[in-house]
C-alpha cells in the first residue's frame, strides 16, 4: 500500500531501504550531533550564530546558514533569561 500511496514501484522501494547511509547523511548526523552538545553545553541559550562561532573554533567546516537550518529543523529553543522559549 505504502507503494501504491508514493506512486513508487516496490523493487524501487526496496532498493531504496538497501542502499548505504550516504557521506553527506553520515557528516549532517556528525554535524546534528556536535550541534547538540553545543547547545546542551551552553544551557541552552546559544542559537546558531554562536554555536556556529564554536564548531570554527572546533576545526569543523560548515556555513552559519547550514547550521542554522540544523538548528531550525531539530527545534532547538534558546531559553532567555525571563525562562521562556523563543525559536
């Protein structure tokens, strides 16, 4: 059913769950993670400019924009000093 509602053939589907994790799938995982512990490390009150100046100061090569989408797309909220949650 899953097919027929994708519009997808299944050995296509099939195909697709067999294939290996991608390099660029593997580095944004990296990347997620490292967010993460930023973030976590910070009390959670650095946004993506921020954790964005770390990973630079970590050697780690990526854009702010991209970061910042990571950011965005995994819901990490920066926790203000009245305690409310911002996006």
């Amino acid at each position: 059913m899953l097919c027929r509602v994708m519009q997808v053939s299944k050995s296509g589907y099939h195909a697709w769950v067999k294939r290996p994790e991608s390099e660029r799938s593997k580095q944004n995982n990296q990347l997620v993670e490292k967010i993460r512990k930023i973030h976590k490390d910070s009390d959670l009150s650095y946004g993506s400019p921020r954790i964005h100046v770390e990973l630079k100061e970590q050697k780690v090569t990526c854009s702010l924009n991209r970061v910042a989408r990571w950011t965005q797309m995994r819901a990490l909220w920066q926790v203000h000093e009245t305690g409310r949650h911002y996006r």
